[in-house]
C-alpha cells in the first residue's frame, strides 16, 4: 500500500492503533474496521483490548489485539513486529495512547505524575514511531499523532498533560520536515474534550486516580464523532486538524489576543466543557 492508496480509502490498509480499548480509540477501531482497513489494536487492558478486537471481525475486518503498555520501550518494539508479522507490513501509524491529569500544579503532592504522562503520552510515541519508521517508509505511509488542544495551548489544572502534548506536537512536527523527502507523511490531531473514559482515571492531587469525571460529559464531543473526523484526517493526509470551533477560533488568534485566550482555557476548565 504506497502514499496514494492510503489516501483517500482505506479497505485494506494495515493500521497500528494504540489506546483502542476504549474512547477515541475504541470508536476509530469501529470506524476503520467498516471501512475494511487491517487492524493491529494495542492498549493494556487485555479483556477490553480483544472485546473491540471481536467486535471488528465480527464486521468483516481483519483485526489483532496485542496487548501492550506504551511506556515500556521494549514494548513498543515489541508491538510494531507483532505488527509487521500479521499485516506483513504497515500502511498508518496511529499514536492515540494516553493518559491525563486533573490538579493544580501548587496542590501535586506526588510529582511521578509528570514522568508517567510523559512516558505514555510522548515518549511512547517516540519508540512506536521509531520502530515503526522503516515499515512506513516502504511503503511511503503516515504516522498520525493524536495531540490534543493542550499540545498548542496552556491549559490550567491539567500542566503536566499539556507539557506531553507540547512534546508531542513539537516532535512530530519535526518529524514530518524530516521525513517529507521519504514520502511518509505526518498528521497531527487536536481534540477538545472528548467524552471518555480516560477522564474517570486523571491524575489527582495525590497521583491517584480521581474515579468520576470532571467534566460536564453532555457538553462534549462524542467519541464517535471525534473518530470520524481523525479518519477523515487520516484518508487526506492533513497536517494539521482541530477539531473544535473554538481551539481553532483560539489558535489562529493566540499571537494576538493571548490574555483573552488564558481566559477562555479557564473558563473551559470551570465549567468542565
């Protein structure tokens, strides 16, 4: 499958998904198994993980569960073979693993929590990407990272998941100059709140999880429309897609009116939507 057919449909394409036990990951998995796309799915729950597995094959599609947690490097490598060895090689890269917090930076009374969001949330990236660069260069295919409106903005309560989204955003927008010569593209995504079962899990305080929601989970985008629009992203091979009105609104105004933008993060914060 070289750069064109990736573009523009996606029966058959081989697909690495990380995070697809649930979520944006979950609904994408759904997603691309109709559209007959070959599946590796990874994430660390083993149970949840081969019950979206099932679903997929029960549409038609081709689809791997292989367990893996992200922050482990020798699993990553691990993951991107056990990849290569079912679909014989690799079409789309889709970096969508992560993990958040919800606390403000003054009351944290355990700081691992910044170490672990980077280890799922950026460095995991990192070793996927890595390992996976040569099968994606053959055959000239795309690495998708999954950001976030954090990765272009401050977002107050949430420090140490913004700094791992920046992260990811300014690697992966290296990569792609990197790359450009090679014809493997590189698509970033930025979410807005996404209804998910990521947010029961945040990080408190005391780096525990918090067990509810914070959120106003009415408000918010479904997961199955944020999937729908990371695949549109992925069949064009966007640079760039974000996927609220408003963190786009926000960041074509951020070089003119910063001030009125911190507000509006606060304000999201606030009313938890």
């Amino acid at each position: 499958m070289g750069v064109h057919s990736v573009s523009g449909r996606l029966r058959g394409s081989r697909i690495l998904l990380t995070g697809a036990s649930e979520g944006i990951g979950r609904a994408l998995a759904q997603d691309l198994a109709a559209r007959g796309a070959r599946l590796v799915l990874a994430a660390r729950d083993p149970v949840r993980l081969e019950s979206i597995a099932a679903q997929c094959r029960a549409s038609g599609a081709e689809a791997h569960a292989v367990p893996t947690d992200v922050s482990d490097p020798a699993a990553c490598a691990a993951l991107v073979a056990a990849a290569i060895a079912r679909l014989g090689g690799l079409d789309v890269l889709v970096n969508n693993a992560g993990a958040t917090m919800w606390a403000r930076f003054d009351a944290v009374t355990d700081l691992d929590i910044f170490e672990r969001l980077m280890r799922v949330n950026y460095l995991g990236a990192v070793w996927l990407t890595h390992a996976a660069l040569p099968p994606l260069k053959a055959s000239r295919g795309l690495v998708v990272a999954v950001a976030s409106l954090a990765g272009l903005t401050g977002v107050p309560q949430r420090s140490g998941y913004a700094a791992s989204k920046h992260a990811v955003v300014g690697f992966f927008e290296s990569l792609r100059i990197e790359l450009e010569s090679e014809g493997v593209g590189v698509t970033i995504v930025a979410p807005d709140f996404v209804l998910s079962e990521t947010h029961r899990r945040a990080a408190g305080a005391d780096g525990r999880p918090l067990g509810e929601s914070p959120m106003r989970e009415g408000a918010i985008m479904r997961a199955d429309e944020c999937a729908r629009l990371v695949r549109r992203a992925i069949e064009r091979r966007n640079r760039l897609v974000i996927l609220s009105r408003r963190g786009r609104l926000g960041y074509r105004l951020k070089p003119f009116v910063p001030r009125w933008l911190d507000g509006l993060a606060a304000r999201a914060i606030r009313r938890g939507r």
